[in-house]
C-alpha cells in the first residue's frame, strides 16, 4: 500500500466520488491505440485481490486470529507495448506484431499498489495515486513524478531503507511513506 505526503484526500461527495471512479476508468494509462480508435482496457490493467487482514497493521499477520479485517487489494500498470520492448531479446512473433493479439500486456507499477475496505474507496485511492504518477494527457510517468528513495544492502545482506522519516512519518526527501504500516486516518 503506497501512500504520498502530496496525495489528494480521498472524496466524501457521492457525486464527487461517482466522477472520480469515471475519471480514473477514462484514463488515457488504459488505453491502446487501434486502427486510430482508442479502446479502453481498465479491467485488464486492474489487478483485484482480497485479503483479511490485522485491522491495526493492516497486513496479514501470522497469528491468523489476529486477520479479522476485509481489504480489497488493487495493483495495476499501464498497458506496455510488446513491439516496443528492445531489450527483452526475444525475436518478434511470426508474422509481426502489428495486429498480435498478445501485442499489448498489462504492467504492474509498485507505486500504484492500494487498498480499502471496499472497492470504490480502493479505485478512489488508485486515481490519486495515478494522477500523481502519471501525466493524464500522454499516459507517460510525470517527469515531477516522486521517486522512492533507494535502500541498500550491506555484506550481510541486511536492508537499510533509503527514506528519512520526517516529522509527519513521511519521506523528507520523497515524500513516500517508508513504514510498513499505514500512516494515521488510512
Ligand atoms: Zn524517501
């Protein structure tokens, strides 16, 4: 579950929240080009997982009578042009890829990763998150886009996070939230 200092609360208007599912189905990150026509395949690139999990921790814990809370779990990518992947080594399919039917493959992209008690609040954290990721004009990572500081690993292959907890838990320098568990009010 990715949380970001900049995100936008999620919203408590009915309205505002029906507009924002529609939004985020309308993406431009969905869609592929064919023929000149634009189809849209949010349900493919939409990745639906549930879990129970620990209402606290919000993770599931091994003492399984602690996971007593329903989540929905989302994770989703772009779709990704196979045509245009050089550095698989793969020669392309017999005949070309221009009308392939596996061409286009959904991808996952980690910083999408979220999750709620129920689907609509999930699909309304998975549009903050992409409208913070994503340029919704040419579907292309936001040149702005924060970057998660890197970890690293020492001889004992013993992890230190990159991230800098600042005063509010966030990142100092990326703003992500580096903690396993979920920043306050999520
Ligand atoms: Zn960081």
């Amino acid at each position: 579950m990715r949380h970001h200092r900049n995100l936008k609360h999620v919203p408590t208007d009915p309205a505002e929240r029906q507009e924002r599912v529609w939004w985020l189905y309308e993406h431009r990150a969905w869609k592929i080009e064919v023929h000149g026509h634009l189809f849209s395949h949010a349900w493919t690139c939409v990745d639906i997982r549930f879990n129970y999990v620990d209402p606290e921790t919000l993770t599931i814990e091994d003492d399984e009578t602690r996971n007593t809370h329903f989540e929905i779990w989302l994770e989703a990518g772009p779709m990704f042009d196979q045509a245009s992947d050089t550095s698989s080594g793969f020669p392309p399919p017999e005949g070309g890829w221009e009308n392939h039917p596996s061409r286009w493959i959904r991808s996952h992209d980690p910083d999408l990763d979220c999750g709620a008690a129920d689907l609509e609040t999930a699909l309304l954290r998975l549009a903050n998150l992409v409208e913070l990721c994503y340029d919704p004009e040419t579907w292309e990572s936001r040149s702005d886009r924060p970057r998660r500081c890197e970890g690293t690993f020492d001889e004992n292959d013993a992890y230190t996070p990159g991230c800098e907890p600042a005063s509010d838990g966030y990142c100092a320098r990326c703003g992500w939230w580096p903690h396993g568990t979920p920043p306050p009010g999520f």
